[in-house]
DNA sequence: GCTTTTAGTTTCGACTCGAAACTACATAGA
DNA sequence: TCTATGTAGTTTCGAGTCGAAACTAAAAGC
C-alpha cells in the first residue's frame, strides 16, 4: 500500500509553496522572503547577515548578495554595531513588515492550514518539529528556535526572565523571538 | 504558548532539504532533482516536458532549460512520440536512477525519519497528504496523485485493473506511477 | 484550406548559489 | 607594540533558476 513518502510530500509542498510565494501581487523569491521572515522573528544577537547566512543554509557570499536585493527595494535596513565594527545589524523596514503581512503565509496554504482541524494542525506542528530537530541534529545545524524554547532559558517570575548564555535579562517579547545560539533539549536519541 | 507556525517549519525543513540535495556527493541543484525523480515516478502519459512543468508549478520555458540541463549531463533522455511530432517522451537514464537512489532522500533527512516512530511518521504522511491536497485545491493546482489513488481507477479482478478515464487495462506496476491526470477524491470541504 | 490551439524551445534580465578572492576590523601571542 | 590569525562581510565568477514573451512546428477545428 505504498503511496508516496514523507519526502515526496514535503518536496511537492515546498515547491508549491515557493511558488505560489514568487506569484503574489508583491512578489519576491522565496529566499528573499525567507530572509526577510526571519529578520523580522528574530532577536538583536541574530540580525546579521552571518545569522542569516546560518538560518537559510546557504553561504555569506550567498546572502550577501539576497540582502544587497532586499536593500536596494527597501524592504530592509542596516545599521553598524557600536562596539565591533565589522557587525552590521538588518531590519525589516515599515514596508518590508508590511509586506510580510500581506504575503505570508501564501493564500492557497492559509486555505489548506484553515481546513485543517485544530487537533490536527497542532498535531501536524508537532511532527515537523521533531522532523525538523531530527535534521538539524544528524547535520549538524544550528537549531536556531525561539528563545523560551532554549534550554538556556530560565524563568525568575513573573513575566521575569534570563539568558543562562549571556546572564542577559529578557522581556516577554525578547522571549519570542528566534535566537542563533538556540540550543534544543536533548530528546534522548542521539547525544 | 506561540512557539513557530505550520508555514515556519515547512519553510525551515525545505530549505535545509533543498541545501542537502545540492550539498551531496554527486550533487544537483534542487530542481533538477524534483524533475529526475518525477520522470523515475510518472506513467507513460506523464513523462513530457508540459506535465514535469505542472509538477514543479514552472513555466514551460524555465523546465525546458532545466531538462537541457539534466540532458547534457546524460541524466535523462529524450524519445520522439510516434503519434504526435510535437510531444517528447523523457526517461532517466541509467546514470539517472543511479544517482537518485544515491542521493534521494538526503542523509540527515533519512535519520530524522528513521528517529520517527512507525506510527509517527504515518501519521505525518498522512497529514502532509491532506495538506497537500488542500494546497492543490485552493491552488487550482492538478494533484498528480500514483494512479491507484485516483478516484478514476478500477478494480477489475486480482492484479487487474484500469483507467476509468482511458479506459486502459493497467497492470500492478502502471497503478503504482504518477499520473498528471489523476484526480483526487472529494472530501466534502470545496467542491 | 485556413485559423486556432497545443507542445516545446529560445532569449532576456533579475536573481540564486557556492567557491574563492578580497577588505576591514578584532584579538591573541611574542 | 608589532604581528599573526581569526572573523564579518563584500565582490566576482560561472552555472543555473525563474517568468515573460517571442518563436517554431505540428495538430485540431471548422
């Protein structure tokens, strides 16, 4: 009763996936999306270009090139680190949010997503994180995920947090952010 | 509790497939992968340039470099229809088939799969299937779908079937290919 | 027979991609 | 302090992706 694999799904997904995202009304590629997704979700210690170089798997040269594209349509910014002269900080501008917003996620998935039970949709979650931990694990990838979800994360109180990497104080919205130095709980597997 | 949306992972797990396919040993850009290993997958009414470009939702023009590209590099091969001059029939080649049982699906994602239960990754696949066909439904888009999940296949006896559509007898190989005519079951949402 | 449709290719310009060379700044060591 | 060595980021190159539009050739419709 074989139909087709978990890849064949996950490939023919993606592919529609970027596709419909290079077909929108404000259209952009899908890495240009993906890099601006990500500015827009993470925290101050990963908005560099290496970060996001990290993030989409593809090399600084690469990103170099991404970043100066989403520049020049000013759908982002940069902005020199004050302390190290070689970093330079990106954010999405006012139009770059914008768009976001208004392309992301694409129509045809929001539909798909909607039509999904809450049960399932959760489910659905669920799975691809561990799919994607598994992966992250077995290559060797940075598992770069939201900050609360870390295992340096500590909770002090009440909306009330800290970094156990940095001993940095958090807000609750620092807390939602993606972080680079993410580190995921081990899950008994591997390590 | 917001940790990362269903379009987040997606995204993620795509990229980091997409940069392992082009990472490997024989290495190929991933689209030239997508095309190989539906021309490995499709029956005999599926195998022209026009159905590999509704596959990879591509215009014409873009899939026909890219099957230049997989030509030159004796990966696939190109015969003439004998009923109609304009249609080409595509084959991988032996070098073809090699290469995908080498390098399909990637290392990392084999593990992350192999870390998932029996049970778990069914229950993904099943729910990517329905994901998948929403996406294809609110898209517009054709489900090329194998053959035996079409809601035009017959059953006519042990190891016989065929194509409600065609007409055509099919034997159990034929029913396990991808069709681009296929047509999925209604499930009661749309239409 | 003539028009329209369909299958496929070619060309263009913007972009992706990795590799490698490069600049500029930071840091460690003698 | 002077000199590696390392790190952040950019540039350039060649192969490839991508859609749009122009194009060829064969089929189908009338």
């Amino acid at each position: 009763m074989e139909r087709a694999s978990l890849y064949e799904y996950l490939s023919r997904i993606s592919r529609l996936l970027m596709a419909e995202e290079r077909s929108g009304r404000e259209a952009l590629p899908a890495v240009q999306m993906a890099a601006l997704h990500y500015l827009n979700r993470c925290n101050r210690y990963s908005d560099t270009p290496a970060s996001v170089a990290d993030y989409l798997a593809a090399t600084k040269g690469t990103v170099s090139q991404t970043l100066r594209a989403l520049e020049n349509k000013g759908l982002i910014e940069r902005h020199a680190d004050a302390n190290d002269g070689r970093v330079v900080h990106l954010a999405p501008t006012r139009a770059g949010k914008q768009l976001l917003r208004a392309e992301i996620p694409p129509p045809a998935f929001r539909a798909a997503e909607a039509e999904l039970g809450n049960d399932d949709r959760d489910q659905l979650r669920e799975l691809l994180e561990t799919l994607l931990r598994g992966m992250q694990r077995s290559g060797q990838i940075s598992s770069f995920g939201v900050c609360r979800t870390c295992s340096h994360f500590r909770r002090l109180g009440e909306n009330r947090f800290q970094c156990g990497l940095t001993e940095e104080r958090l807000t609750p919205a620092d807390s939602e952010k993606i972080c680079r130095e993410h580190a995921a709980y081990a899950t008994g597997a591997n390590d």
